[in-house]
C-alpha cells in the first residue's frame, strides 16, 4: 500500500494514465477511409460536397476556438480542457455515427475542429504535475504512445476493412467504445495545483529559470555577446563568466524589459493578481523578445509556412486518391499506407537526432532542398494518374516533413524556457493555422473559387516549390557569407595557404 501511494504521488501515475487517454482516444480505425465512408452509401454524399463544403468547416473551426482554448487551458488548469477535448471527440464520432447530411457533417467538423485545439491541454498537462528533470522523459512516453495509437488505428481498420471484418458503421461503434475509456480515464487525472501562465508555481519557475541562466549566459560569453544568441542579453539573467549581469524577468530590478513596466522577482504573484490582462501583457512582451532573434524568426517562418502546406495536403489527400481510384472499384489501402508513412517519418525524425550536421549552418539549404523533394513528391501525385504513384509520394512527402520540422522544433527550443518554448511553438501554429485559412477560403471553400481537387494539389505543390526556392536561396547567402567572414577573420599569411579544417565559422546573423 505504501509503494502504491509512493507512485500515485510521484510521476509515473499521471504519465501511465496519460499515455492510456493517448493511446485510446488517437486508436481511429475509420479515420484513414473518411472519404469512402462519407460517398458510399452510408452517407451518400458527394466527393465535391465533401471537398468543398465541409472539410473547409475544420480549419475555420479550429482557428476561432485555438486562441480561447489556449487562455482556458492554463486557466482551468489543463485536465478540464483535457476531458472536455475527450467530450468532443466521443460528439464527433457519435455525429459521425448517426447524423446525415452535409449540415449535419459540417458541425460534427466544427467540433473535430475543438477536439484539434485543445490537443494543447494533453501535453501542457504534463508540465503542471510532473517535476522538471522528467518533463522530457513523459513527453517521450506521451508522444510514442500518441504514434502507437495512431499507427494500431490505420492497420486496425485497414485489416477490417481489407477482409470485411466489420461495416463503416460497425467500425464506428468500436471507435466510441475506444473513446468512452478514453474519457475514463481523463477523468481521473489528478487536478494540477499550477499552471504555466495563470496560476504559477514560484519554485518550478526558479528552477527553469536559473537552469535556463546557466544555459545561456555561458553561450552569450563564448559567443563574444555577438547579434547571433537567440535570445536577448537583456533577457537572460544571471553572470556569464566575466562576473558581468545578465538581467532577466525575474530579476528584482528597478526597470522592466521594455524600460517602462516594473518587473519584480514576485511577477508571478502581480500576474496571479491582477489577471487576464496582464498576462496577456506579459506574454506579448515575451513575444516580442523571441521573435527579435533573426535565427529565430526564420526557422519559424519555414515552420508556419511548411505546417500549413502540410496540413492542406493531409486534410484532401484522400480526396485524390479517391479521384484516382475510386474505392468502388479497387480495394483501397489507405490505411496500410497511413501506417508506413507514420512509421517511417517517426524514423526519420528519430534518425535527426543522431546526425552531426551543424544545422545553424545548413539548416536553411536543408529547408530549401528537402522542401524541393517534397513538391517533386506532390507533383508526382498530382500529375501520375497511379494510385500507387500517389501513395509513394505520400510517405515520401510526409516522412519529409516529420524529418524538417523535428531539426526546427531543435532549433527553436533550444535556449528556450519552458513558458517560451509553448509560446514561441503556439504562435508558429498559429501562423500556419491563420495561413491555411486564407488558402482554404480562396482554394478549397465553395464561397472561393471551389477548385477541384486536381488544381488544389498543383498549387499546393507549387506552393512548396516557392518555400524551397526562397529558403534554398537564403541558404546559398548564409553559407557565402560564413565563408566570406571566415575568409576575412584569416591573417594575410595565412590566406594563401589551404584551408584549416578545424576554423570554426561563425554565425552570420
């Protein structure tokens, strides 16, 4: 009994009941045959109401709810937000289930939009009840248990589907049976007594604090305090090694960051009391900081513009492969390839970590050129009328970009705390949310031009030949630049002599 209380108050309880709400609540068998299931004769809509009409519901939905949600998820302090999102989802399958109509998928859309934006709860949750050095050890857990579900969902559902083990319907069904444990479980979640924003926990936040000074105060001294930190002097905090100060938020200082508001080691406290408001001050001062990192600001860039293509293309793609080949005729394997492309791109993004590629360096070359696979691979499903063309493309261009945005994610949180780190992360899917809006309102919406699927994936394609050029462009003036600098930092004597391969170049922000 007294080890059970040990580990009911320790870490590992809410991480297990965590990952068993991830792995229940993301296990979909239907998910990767939406589009078969909603133009068969169960629903008996048509691909272009579909297409055009009711997926276009999601984005809209999931861009006016993501910001509320965010405030009231450290607001409420995450689990209620958590078993709401679970509400959400059991809504959206039961519509799913029973309701029809293009209206009637249009507001089970509304919600899957709701279900999308509180996604920040689950892993935010985390951050309130578990201590700092196993926040990244959960994370993992959390985040492979999450692809477990999702991977177990697309080969569960294309064996049903593949062998006739169970109707569309029947498949559904199972799914709220998955989904009621889900919310089972979610309800019994310890309630966290902090919260990121909101409601702060003055130790937790020193210790980030002071791990983060140590962390970066060290980089700004060996970096000669040049332009290239990502984050400000003024906003590190602590002494680097010549002993001189590095002012940071919570410091108990006479002055604050923008020299006009006063900012005090009880920050946390003022925020407590006097509310919304001047968090919200709080925060978009930290934005502001983060964002003045030119390094910074362009990994971001590539991330909000790359996530909102990557969102438009696995949002339709199953509409293209329906107009490739229709699922009446042809025994489709949709959820077969869903499975290898999640499997494969989580290798990929596995594999970036054991790389020696100094990407502050070649990290803008590599966003260009690989961006550049990825339209060929767009293109290549567009134009090749095979479905087998198709589903090659695909796990091609999506084990690209779970490649890409895992070297960004590194780049990004690198000298980041953890408050900045879910700012900086929320605000670049913002970015690409807000982006992908206009693209669907003028692409994909029947109130826009309402293009047919084929022209929506050339431009999509198109519009990541344009990211590949602009940041393959940039790339090639980075890497001129470096080795202009490092050529003019050489002695004259030394010019004409062959290159030291030990020159470390520096940043040429």
């Amino acid at each position: 009994m007294e080890a059970m209380r040990r580990w009911r108050a320790g870490w590992g309880y809410p991480t297990t009941l965590l990952c068993i709400y991830g792995l229940f609540s993301t296990v979909k068998p239907l998910e990767p045959f939406i589009i078969p299931y909603l133009t068969g004769p169960d629903k008996n809509l048509t691909t272009e109401q579909v297409n055009n009409q009711i997926f276009p519901v999601w984005t809209y939905s999931y861009l006016s709810v993501l910001v509320p949600v965010f405030l009231l998820t450290d607001w409420l302090r995450y689990k209620p937000v958590v078993v709401f999102q679970c509400v959400s989802l059991f809504t959206t399958t039961a519509m799913l289930l029973w309701m029809q109509g293009v209206a009637a998928m249009q507001a089970m859309q509304f919600f899957y939009g709701v279900v999308t934006a509180c996604e920040v709860a689950y892993f935010s949750y985390i951050y309130s009840v578990i201590d700092l050095e196993k926040y990244r050890k959960a994370t993992s857990y959390c985040r492979s248990v999450q692809l477990l579900g999702y991977t177990v969902g697309a080969v569960l559902g294309q064996l049903l589907v593949s062998f006739h083990l169970m109707s569309y319907s029947n498949i559904l069904v199972f799914t709220l049976v998955l989904t009621a444990i889900a919310l089972a479980t979610s309800c019994l979640l310890p309630m966290p007594q902090s919260s990121m924003f909101f409601h702060r926990r003055h130790t937790g936040k020193t210790k980030v604090t002071e791990d983060t000074r140590r962390h970066i105060c060290g980089a700004v001294d060996a970096t000669d305090q040049t332009s290239t930190s990502k984050i400000p002097q003024e906003e590190i905090g602590g002494r680097n090694e010549k002993g001189e100060e590095c002012g940071g938020p919570d410091d108990n200082a006479e002055e604050g960051r923008d020299g006009r508001m006063p900012v005090t080691k009880d920050h946390e406290d003022s925020a407590r009391a006097e509310g919304c408001f001047q968090v919200l001050c709080w925060l978009w001062r930290d934005f502001l900081q983060c964002y003045s990192s030119r390094q910074l600001l362009y990994w971001s860039v590539w991330w909000a513009l790359a996530t909102c293509g990557y969102n438009q293309t696995v949002n339709y793609v199953q509409v293209l492969w329906e107009h490739v080949q229709p699922s009446q005729n042809f025994s489709i394997y949709n959820g077969g390839v869903e499975a290898v492309s999640s499997l494969f791109g989580a290798a990929a993004a596995y594999g970036v970590g054991f790389t020696t590629v100094n990407w502050e360096h070649w990290g803008e070359l590599a966003l260009g050129g690989f961006s550049g696979l990825g339209a060929s691979a767009l293109f290549l499903m567009t134009f090749i009328q095979n479905i087998w063309a198709c589903y090659i493309g695909y796990v091609i261009f999506k084990c690209l970009y779970m490649m890409l945005i895992t070297i960004a994610m590194f780049q990004i949180a690198a000298d980041l705390s953890m408050e900045r780190y879910a700012l900086v992360f929320g605000a670049n899917n913002f970015g690409a949310l807000a982006l992908q809006t206009i693209i669907t309102s003028i692409v994909v919406d029947k109130g826009g031009f309402g293009l047919a699927i084929i022209p929506q994936f050339t431009i999509y394609a198109s519009y990541f030949s344009f990211i590949a050029i602009i940041f393959s462009l940039r790339g090639v003036f980075t890497m001129w630049r470096l080795q202009r600098s490092n050529t003019d930092s050489t002695p004259p004597d030394k010019k004409t002599s062959s290159p030291d391969p030990d020159i470390c170049l520096e940043h040429s922000f």
